[in-house]
C-alpha cells in the first residue's frame, strides 16, 4: 500500500489550495498519485455531498448528517481510495478529523457513534499523515464565503459552532500523525513548509521538491 495523507482544516484554511501544490510536487517528480476529496468522490458520494454542504434550506439532525457522511464514504473508500492506494499515494481534501471536528466534537456527539462507524463502514483505514491549516474561524469564513456562492450549509452556521470547530482541530493537532500550519501564510512559503516538513519526518523513500 502507498501512503494515504489527508489535508484538514475549516473552509478557507488554504487545504484545497496546498493539496493541489502537493500534488504537483508528486507531478514534478513522474510519482502516481491519486487526488480526491470528502465528502465526494464518487458520482454515488457528490450527490450526498450536494445534500450535506447546498444551503438547501432542508434541514436534519447532527446523526442524519454523520450517516450520510458514512454512506458518502464507505462507497468512496470502497471504489476509488482502497483501490488506488495499491499502487498511488492518494492526497484527500477531508477525512476523518474533519468529522470528528464539525459532527463529533461541535454537536457534543459521542465518540462512540464515530468509532462504530469508522470500524464497521470505512474498513477503519486512516490517513497515514494529516496536513492541518489552522485558521482563526472569522478568517476562514470570510475567505470561504469570497470563493463560494452554493456550497455555504457550514459556512451559514453560528460562529460559536465554528468556534467549536476550530477547537476540534486544536484538540487534534497534537496527535503525532498530524502536521499542523499556521494557515495565515503566504500560499508558497505555506508549500515549503509542508514540503520541508514532509521530507524532514522521511514520508516518502524520496525527496519531494517544491511545485513552484
């Protein structure tokens, strides 16, 4: 199996931004790789995405919204990242600690449910390595809300929920798979970072040079 590493942080933290700078590293080098994101993935996985971020005015409970973040992912898993991480490094914008931030952690929902989930319905895989921006939540809201005008259902919900959000993530920065970065710097030095990083903790057998 290749290296699976996840790109985590609020909206508007940078991650779609230096997941894309990764995998040109990987691009610049001829290495195979794999590029996806969550909730999504799968034509099946972006029409439950389509429900969990369109402000559709719809609403459902915190569970409802878990369940369909695991029927998302279970069909992602099974037909995209299980079978390109035989011979890929697969980069995914979101995976597990973007769960357990925004419907564990900010809707006081027991682990347990997420433990369950993760064991029975995602073959319990988890990244090898989590790239976390982290981001003052007033920052990221207004970076979000300038590049996107249909995808808001987070966006749209209370600051103190992004609070709790952003204190989720704080929570895990400390766990020793996960990298975490001040999402307040300037894009390509953010790159360098990560990728000094990367080749300091020997990810890769390789060196990854930068993209730009």
């Amino acid at each position: 199996m290749k290296k699976f590493i996840a790109f985590e942080g609020l909206d508007g933290s940078g991650k779609t931004t230096q997941i894309k700078l990764f995998a040109s590293s990987l691009k610049k080098i001829k290495k195979d790789y794999f590029l996806t994101r969550e909730p999504g993935g799968t034509k099946v996985a972006e029409k439950v995405r389509e429900i969990l971020v369109k402000r559709s005015g719809k609403t459902f409970s915190s569970i409802t919204e878990l369940l369909l973040i695991y029927a998302a992912r279970h069909e992602h898993l099974k037909e995209k990242v299980i079978p390109n991480l035989k011979k890929k490094i697969v980069l995914c914008d979101r995976f597990f600690y973007s769960t357990y931030c925004y419907q564990i952690f900010a809707n006081d929902i027991s682990m347990s449910y997420l433990n369950f989930l993760h064991k029975n319905f995602a073959f319990n895989l988890l990244p090898d390595i989590n790239i976390l921006l982290q981001i003052d939540p007033r920052i990221s809201l207004k970076r979000s809300l300038k590049i996107k005008n249909i995808e808001t259902r987070f966006e749209k919900k209370s600051r103190v929920f992004h609070k709790k959000v952003s204190e989720g993530f704080e929570s895990v920065s400390k766990k020793k798979n996960v990298f975490k970065f001040d999402g307040n710097t300037e894009i390509n030095l953010l790159h360098r970072n990560i990728i000094d990083l990367i080749n300091k903790k020997k990810v890769f057998d390789f060196l990854l040079p930068y993209a730009v």
